[in-house]
C-alpha cells in the first residue's frame, strides 16, 4: 500500500514529456504530482455528438461524418491565406465544407473518403466553416470533449496527453475512498472507472456515472469532516453539564406576557438537551425576523444561571448591546438576575470595576461586541455564550469563541434564513434548531413594488406615516454617486430629503464608511425620535429595533438579494401598528421581475430563501463577503441538494460507527481527517 501511494505521489516530471518547464506550468496550476493530474477534472464538455443536419440550427456548431464527393478545390488569397473546399455527402444531404488555411489537407483528402468535421453551420447557404475535422468515421470516444481550466502557456492537448498518461500508469492504484457498502447501496462506479469517465468518457452514460459517483464523492468527504468536527468538539473537548433547574424555568416562562410558539419550545428543549449533556453544544438557532429568538436566549441563559455559571452574550455593535442589556433587563427583573453592559464606552474605574465583579461571579449575564473575547475579560464560571445576528461573524470568530471559557455551551442566533442545503455545508460541523413559526397576530409587512416614476406619490405616503409621528427608513444601495452605475445613492438621496422634509422632518443618513461612533451616534438618534427619517445603505441591516418605524423605502430594490431585502423589511414591523416596506425598482429582466413580485407575496424568509439560492446560486448567497463556502468541483449544492443530504447522513452514521474507528480499511478515511487537522494522529493506534 505504501508503495502504491508513492507512485501516485510521484512528481509530475516522472512522466514522459515532462521538461522542466512544462512541470512549472503544471505546479503553477497546481499539479505537482501523477495523483494530482488525474484529480484534475474537467469543467465541462463539448459535444462532438453527431448531429442531423436537418434539426441543427444556423449557426449551430455541429459534427457530421459524410464521405468526399468532388476533388477538394484551393484558393489563396492575401498572404499565406487559403481556403479549401469540398463537397461532402452526409446522410440524405450534400453539403458543402471549407477549411481556412489548411491548404496541406489537398493532398490528403481524396473522393470516397470518409471524413468527420466539426464546425459552424450555415442553414441558407448550406456550408460548413470547419473547426476541426478527422480522417475517417466518427469514434464514440471522441464525442464528448473534455475541457479543463488552463493557465499559462498550458494546451488542452498537452494537458490531456499528460492526463491520459498518467491514468494508465497509475489509473490502476488509485484507491476508493467511498466505503464499499455505501459504492454498492447507491450503485456507483468506483474511483478509477469514474476517473476513466470523467476524463475519457465513451458516452453520455458513461459520463453521467462518473459525474453521479464524483458528486457523492465530494459531499461524502466533505459531509466526513463536518461530521467529524462535530463528533470531536462534542466529544472531546470536556464539556459541561448543566443541571438547570426546572422549576425556575417553568415559573420564568408562565410570567412571561405571552405563551411561547410551538416552535419556541421544541428549540428550547433542543437547547436544554444540549446543556443538560456532558457533550458540548456547539448549535445554530434560526429564526426569522421577529420569530422571538431573544426570549429563548433569555430562558436559555437563566437556565445556565440557575445552576450557578454566567451567560455572555455578543451581538455586532455596541448599539445592538445596549438594546439587549435594556430588554434582558426588563425580562429578569424580577427574578434577581444581574445583567452587565460591556462597550467601549465602559471605561477606566467602571470598566475594572465591572471586570472586577464579572471574575468575582457577582454579574450573571454580560452583553457586548466582539470586546467579549477580548483577553482581559475573565468570568468566574461561563456557562454558555450566545451570539446574536450570527452571520456577520466569521468562521473563526467562531472558534475563537468556543475556545474562551470552560468549554462553555455555545448557541449561535441567526436571522437569516439559510437554506437547509447550504445550512448543512456551511454549519455542517454544527447543530441546528429552526423557529419556523411566529407569535401569533403579528401584523405582515404590507410589501408594494413601484416604478421609479412613482417617486412623488412615494413622497405623500411618506409624510402621511411621518405625520402620524412614525418613522421611516430609505435605503440605497450605494454611498456615493458612482458614473459607471446608475444607481441612487445615500448622500444625494439624503440631500433631497432634507430639502423635500425641510423644516418639518430631521432626516439622518447612515453608511459604512462613517467611523463606527459615528454610526452609533446616528443610529442612537434615530431610535430617539430625533431622526424622523433615516436614509441609510445596508449597514442599517443588523438587527437594530426602532418600533416607532412603520415604513421602508428601499431605492433599486433589484440590486438586493431576496434574502437581504428580506432583512431589510424586518426593520420595520416591529410595533403593533401597520407597517409597509416599497421597493423602488425598474428590473429589466425577467428574473429581476419576478423576484420584486415574490417579495409582494410572501413574508417568510425560508420561502424567500430557498427562491434566492435558487435565483442566484450559493455563491451570492452570502454575499461576496468570507461565506465559509467550500468550493465543490463537480457538485451543484443547488441541483445536487438530494446527494447532498444523503451523503451527510452517510457521513454521520459512519462518524458515529464503532467500526469506523476500528476497521483498518477506514484508515485512508481517517488521514484525511488527520491531514486537516481535525484529528490528531495519535487517534490511529
Ligand atoms: P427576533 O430576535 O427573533 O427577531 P425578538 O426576540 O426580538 O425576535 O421578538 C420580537 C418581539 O416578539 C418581541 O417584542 C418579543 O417580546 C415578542 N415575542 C417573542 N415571543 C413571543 C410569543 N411567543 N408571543 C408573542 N410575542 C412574542
Ligand atoms: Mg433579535
């Protein structure tokens, strides 16, 4: 086995043709060994399937096979410039074929000769301008081209030569690393057959096999590590059982001002089921805007409490803290618990003093940003850390956060929406709860899509809602004007609001590149009445509460994605009273229009969701912004959603099987977790 393993691990200058400047344009592309050549794979084919004329269209690239039927005929014309033609009996049709400046292939075609040519289609006149061509029938193995991604001075010819090369040399050592049982219960082809498709496909079956085989293949190994993340950070890492007390719990929610949703509850014994284990949590809490994921924190956080350790929760800026200190406040009050603030403005004597009493076990719940992690802030005994608006942290910050602390539980909250899909890739290694249902009455967002031209009557609905001393946000897309997009943006808007409301309305503006105090100082304004209009890019996104606003403009609404737009409407909404959301766009597609509609029709951000990933594909799902996307090959999360959520029960059950981790053929399985560092090697023996 050693031994197979340094062949395919051998240095791509072992192969014949091999010069040291082809290995260089092979290492810049990221091929350094024979294994690395052989899993570099095509992105996609072309169809040299043979093609009747009669159904092709004009200009439609085509390949025929015909036989010669009139002496090839050579003009030059210009310099060195030729062109060949000849007839070409095709099935029922005679056709005529030219070459450009292939003037050596008159001596080489001769009447009666079979040839196959491949090139664009002129329907009226009846010619083919030929791409490229062979000398006798059509071969099946050459009707699906492969096409790889080149770099450099690097050919497709040379890249397939060296391909084909390496596959027979070592095609025969390459090892499966699917598990044979999972190979057979879903009847796929193994690795190196699939290898042979992918590269040399005979046909379209053939091609589909390996396709179907190498889509399995990535999400199983990338579903292994996911799970084996989890399994390990549960496991592993010495977690802490909490033994809330129930009671304390039960009487907190009787007093709360409403019974909590079906919803609200299944999470919370999710999450209490967590606590309760010796295992630590590591879970993801979605919930739509306004679905109450802030009570279930609180319940979550006194039952930490109850068994004597402290709650952290972090949310993404300072004034987000400040209004969860307020309303956690509100909430414990009366059962005695002592909820602290740390910002940046908590400084000198408070801030050691609040330190102080933070490490003494004296406060039981701190809020703050990201400040939480920061070195200096030792809790007594931390229990369980919760971060709010969870997508606006990375990764790392992630792990950072489970690393602080006593392994303490960690809940992460998100209001976005995620689709299960890219949910169980992007959080793979985590748990995740869904509050899919809201509080009863809430009032949905009355949502309306016009046309830029309704501007005006725009205006009159907004002094109306003004007037009735609601506020109103308007949200553009962009901070400055720009010349290449035609586009409003917050300063200009901003202008014209001033001088439109003058002297009757205050009117803010907000965006990203205002220092961060100056963010908070705008935003605190607004939440006082003080800015009756906010007109702002899409910093105002995170999750701010301003109830007092019942209306939202937002200016190129199509720019959006439906998700983010979907976040965006969840500002306002949150009174009792009625409010609306207008989308100001002019889409010029189709797609465009049907996504302002879809926005009109529904208020549930799973459906508008799902819609979103579908419209624009996983990688614009998160925004170009650190997604944690893991770059599939040959898999589509999208169309590939079923392998997808097999391949991770697959993964999980095998992760949790004794014999994964007694069996010697599981070993490669297990390297590859150790090379990612997931587990240590010491875990072998
Ligand atoms: P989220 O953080 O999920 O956006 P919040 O926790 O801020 O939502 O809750 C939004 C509002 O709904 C709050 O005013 C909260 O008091 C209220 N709320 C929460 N749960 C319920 C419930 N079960 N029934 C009625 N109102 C609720
Ligand atoms: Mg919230």
């Amino acid at each position: 086995m050693k031994k197979n393993k340094e062949n395919l691990n051998e240095a791509v200058s072992a192969l014949k043709g091999v010069g040291e400047e082809t290995a260089q344009q092979l290492n810049d592309m990221g091929i350094w060994t024979a294994g690395d050549l052989l899993n570099y794979l095509p992105y996609r084919y072309d169809d040299y399937r043979m093609k009747d004329l009669a159904e092709a269209a004009h200009e439609e690239r085509v390949t025929v096979e015909g036989k010669v039927h009139s002496e090839p005929a050579l003009q030059f014309f210009g310099k060195n410039k030729s062109r060949l033609t000849v007839r070409l009996l095709a099935g029922p049709h005679s056709i005529k074929v030219t070459f450009f400046n292939q003037a050596y292939l008159k001596k080489k075609l001769s009447l009666n000769d079979i040839i196959t040519v491949t090139g664009k289609w002129d329907r009226h006149r009846q010619i083919i301008t030929a791409q490229t061509y062979r000398l006798g029938p059509q071969q099946s193995e050459e009707e699906f081209s492969p096409v790889y991604p080149l770099k450099g001075s690097m050919t497709s010819r040379t890249l397939k030569k060296l391909i084909k090369q390496a596959y027979d040399r070592y095609g025969a050592l390459i090892e499966d690393p699917i598990p044979h049982e999972l190979l057979s219960k879903y009847k796929l082809i193994g690795k190196q057959e699939a290898l042979s498709g992918m590269h040399f496909p005979t046909g379209t079956d053939h091609m589909k096999q390996a396709r179907r085989r190498f889509v399995y293949e990535e999400f199983f190994l990338f579903q292994l590590k996911m799970q084996a993340l989890r399994k390990v950070e549960r496991e592993q890492s010495k977690g802490i059982a909490i033994s809330y007390n129930a009671d304390d719990l039960t009487a907190f929610i009787k007093r709360l001002p409403f019974p909590l949703t079906n919803a609200q509850s299944r999470v919370l014994q999710e999450i209490l089921g967590d606590m309760k284990s010796p295992h630590r949590m590591n879970r993801l809490l979605q919930g739509d805007v306004g679905s109450g994921k802030t009570v279930v924190a609180a319940i979550s956080m006194l039952g930490a409490i109850s068994d004597g350790y402290q709650g952290a929760l972090m949310v993404p800026t300072e004034i987000l803290a400040e209004q969860h200190a307020e309303s956690l406040n509100e909430l414990f009050q009366p059962v005695g618990v002592n909820v602290a603030l740390l910002t940046s403005s908590v400084k000198g004597k408070r801030r050691s003093l609040l330190l102080e009493k933070l490490a003494e076990g004296e406060i039981d719940i701190l809020i703050g940003t990201h400040a939480l992690i920061q070195d200096e802030v030792n809790f007594k005994n931390l229990g369980l850390v919760i971060t709010d608006e969870q997508h606006r942290f990375g990764v790392n910050q992630r792990r950072v956060l489970r690393e602080k602390g006593e392994s303490p539980d960690v809940l992460f909250m998100t209001a976005t929406p995620i689709p299960r899909t890219l949910a169980i890739t992007v959080f793979g290694e985590m748990d995740v709860s869904i509050i899919d249902e809201m509080p009863a009455g809430r009032k949905p967002i009355e949502t309306y899509w016009a046309k830029e031209n309704m501007l005006e009557r725009i205006l009159v609905f907004m002094e109306k809602e003004l007037s009735k001393g609601r506020q109103v946000y308007v949200i553009c897309p962009l901070i400055e004007e720009s010349e290449k997009l035609d586009v409003q943006n917050a300063i200009d808007v901003h202008t014209q609001l001033e001088q439109y409301f003058y002297g009757r309305f205050h009117v803010g503006l907000m965006h990203g590149r205002l220092p961060g105090e100056e963010k908070e100082r705008v935003m605190k304004a607004f939440s006082e009445n003080q800015f009756h209009i906010l007109v702002s890019t899409t910093v105002v996104e995170v999750g701010v509460n301003v109830p007092n606003a019942s209306l939202m403009v937002i200016y190129d609404a199509e720019r959006f994605g439906l998700s983010q737009l979907h976040q965006l409407r969840g500002r306002v909404g949150r009174g009792s009273d009625q409010s609306y959301c207008i989308l100001l766009a002019d889409p010029k597609n189709e797609v465009g229009k049907e996504r302002m509609k879809i926005m009109t029709e529904t208020n549930d951000g799973f459906v508008l969701s799902e819609k979103d990933l579908e419209l624009r594909g996983p990688g614009d799902f998160f925004g170009r912004k650190q997604s944690g996307l893991p770059e599939f090959k040959v898999a589509d999360m999208v169309h590939d959603y079923r392998a997808l959520e097999i391949a991770r029960d697959d993964a999980h059950q095998l992760v949790e099987s004794s014999a994964f981790w007694s069996e010697k053929r599981f070993e490669p399985l297990k390297q590859i977790l150790i090379d990612e560092g997931i587990l240590s090697g010491s875990k072998l023996d």
